[in-house]
C-alpha cells in the first residue's frame, strides 16, 4: 500500500516544498496540502482516508497571520494571545476532520503542539519531568513595575522575558536591571502607526536587535507584550566560542537527536534571522568532551519525551560557561527547518535532511511504532527514548 501524507501548511512555503522533496526522494507521491488559510478560514475540511496527516507551521504568510491574530503589519510584535486561542481552534478543526477519515492519522499530537506554543506550560512539563531548564518566576507578570518588584524579591538582576505565545524571538527582552541601572536588549521596535485605538503603544520586529537604557524605554516595551502575558526566565550564562555567545538546535526524531546547528552570536539572541550565524559543531563537541556531549543530548532526548506523540521537535538547548551545565530553553513543534543540513554520525540519519529523517522514521516503523498519543500508546516508553515523568 502507497503511503500519502497530507501537509497542514502554506502552499509553496519552503516547509511544504522540502516536506515534498523528502517524498519523492523515496519515490512516494506529493503530499496533498491542505491550507491554513483554509482551516482558519472555516472552510470545509475534507482528507483522504488512511492518509497521514502533518501538521506545519503557519509559516510567513501574511493572510494566515491575519487569520490567526487580526489584520494588521504581520511584523507587529503582540497578538499572541489571540494568535493562540485561533490556532487552538484551528488545530481542534483539524482533529475532527482526521477523526471523520478513515484510518488518518495524526504525526504530531496536537495537544502536544499547543503546550509547546505556551512557553509557560511547556517550561512546567519539562521542570515536573526533571529537565533542566532555567528558573522561571511563577504566576503572571502583569507589568514592568511587577517584573521589577518579582526580580527583586527572587534576588534576579538578568532574566529573559518571552511572550507566552511567542516564535522566532518575536518580542523577547534580555532584561539587566540592578538598582537604578537598566539596560534591555531586544529586536522589538515602538511603531508609532501600529497603536490600536485606546492602546498606550504598540511593537513590531526588527531584523536588528536593539539595545535601550533607562525605565522609560524599557518599561514602554515590556508594558506594550504583557496583556499577551509573559514568561520569565533567570538569565543563564551561555558559553562562548570565537568571540560569540552559543546555544544549541538540536532535532529529535523518533526520540533520536539526530540533526544539531550551532547558533553563534554577538547579542544574547542567538536566532539566525537576527544576525546568528551556524557555528563550528566540531569546535562544540571538541570543547565538550565525549562524556558531556552524549549528556547533552541524552538532555535533548528526555526533553523530547515529554512529548511522545510528536514525531519531530526542535530543542534548544543553552550550554553553560564552563561547558558543564545544560539547560533547555524551548521545545519548538515546529524546530526541524535546518536547510543543508545532514544527520549526526551514528544517529541513523546520516546524509539525510531532517524531513528525509522524518520520512524514513515513517516507513521504517519507529514511528508509526511508536504511535500517536491519541492512540493510547505511550512513545516514551519506546526502545531507546528516555521517558519523561508526568
């Protein structure tokens, strides 16, 4: 029997096309795409029976963008509140249209995707699992005047705030206050045009990270991503290499870390749109050891536990100066984009794209093995993956 997959995407999106060529490189057809501007549409949702369903990012596209959180410049930073509770729905739309096919099933959990787009949740089920991952103050934070206060009380002078809803960076601030002295970094931009009506200021995203000094400026900013509601981490100090500060995206398929880009950068964001560049992983593995690089992806592997019924995620995983602490920042449903890049020697997807990993882990069985957590089964007691209390 011919396997065909269905891809929740945006037609000509570079996800959809490299998805495609992962396909037919092992001669199986072109995935049917359904669109997201369609799901968000409400238009009807119509899959194929026994189709196996994928579903990808929004991507860029300024109609699904619109969709998700409201018209405006798809550069805005905010919104995410809204974004969030559209795409809820729209991934709860998709469950019942595989539920009304016969034999469609699901590669990716969708429960799973929702904790991983709301940073505070994900960061709790990582912490209950045992993961490490950075401290991060408990309950909302409302304002910049009560991020203050918070940081002061936990005795924190450097946090990261991350909107709860946020990607690529949008919106997140490298916050240094200690006494009267603040200093903020961040990629995020007052845009006077963009306030809404009744709305004290308004944000987009640059491509250039940014730094600001003083309450004011800082407090603007911080004040303008809180209704969408934040999360805040403890800063934690990241390793260098050649003059530049790294972290790791590693991807986890089938409960394997199988593809891992360095990120390099002279600012605390490490993101490749936002002037990182892909560091020297033989620099990394060299520095680390033998011992501390199978710890760091056994790191990367029980954090992909914790969602088992994802076929693929993206971690990023901070490496601590000293290159002997560890901690997970993010697991990202959508961390698999690493064009050019090929599988780790000995992880089985030697010369392999991470979605001609994705493929192969599908027609191999491990998997489909291990099965969708809709299905009842648990994929983190599957051979080989570490598993993930809860």
């Amino acid at each position: 029997m011919t396997v065909a997959f269905t891809v929740v995407g945006t037609p000509g999106d570079r996800r959809v096309t490299m998805f495609g060529e992962a396909t037919r490189g092992r001669g199986l057809p072109d995935p049917a795409v359904l669109p997201w501007t369609s799901v968000l549409s409400g238009d009807e949702i119509r899959l194929e029976p026994g189709t196996l369903v994928r579903v990808d990012s929004p991507g860029e596209d300024p109609e699904a963008d619109a969709l998700l959180r409201g018209p405006g410049d798809p550069a805005r930073a905010g919104g995410g509140a809204a974004w969030y509770a559209t795409f809820l729905w729209a991934l709860d739309r998709v469950r019942r249209a595989v539920a009304r096919a016969p034999g469609a099933v699901v590669l990716g959990d969708l429960g799973e995707i929702a904790v991983m787009f709301d940073k505070r949740s994900c960061h709790a089920r990582l912490s209950a699992a045992g993961v490490p991952v950075p401290p991060a103050l408990p309950g909302p934070v409302r304002s910049y005047g009560e991020l203050r206060d918070r940081m002061e009380a936990a005795g924190w002078a450097r946090v990261f705030v991350k909107p709860a809803h946020g990607s690529s960076a949008s919106g997140v601030v490298a916050l240094h206050a200690a006494g009267g002295r603040v200093r903020a970094t961040t990629s995020a931009v007052p845009d006077p045009m963009g306030v809404p009506a009744g709305a004290r200021s308004a944000l987009r995203n640059s491509l250039r990270v940014r730094t600001y000094e003083g309450d004011s400026d800082v407090a603007a900013i911080i004040d303008a991503l809180a209704p969408d509601g934040l999360h805040v981490e403890r800063w934690f100090p990241k390793a260098s290499a050649g003059g530049r500060v790294i972290d790791l995206r590693v991807v986890v398929v089938a409960g394997v870390p199988t593809h891992v880009v360095v990120r390099a950068s002279r600012t605390p964001m490490t993101n490749l749109h936002l002037g990182g560049v892909r560091g020297d992983l033989g620099v990394v593995r060299e520095a680390l050891g033998p011992r501390r690089w199978d710890r760091a992806m056994e790191v990367c592997a029980q954090a992909a536990a914790c969602f088992p019924g994802s076929l693929a995620v993206g971690v990023d995983l901070l490496l601590g100066v000293g290159w002997k602490r560890f901690a997970v920042a993010e697991v990202n449903a959508f961390g698999d984009l690493l064009p050019g890049l090929t599988g780790l020697p000995g992880s089985g997807a030697e010369g392999l794209s991470t979605y001609e990993a994705e493929v192969e882990a599908v027609l191999t069985g491990s998997a489909l093995a291990m099965g969708p957590a809709s299905s009842g089964r648990d994929r983190s007691r599957a051979e080989g993956a570490p598993a993930c209390a809860t």
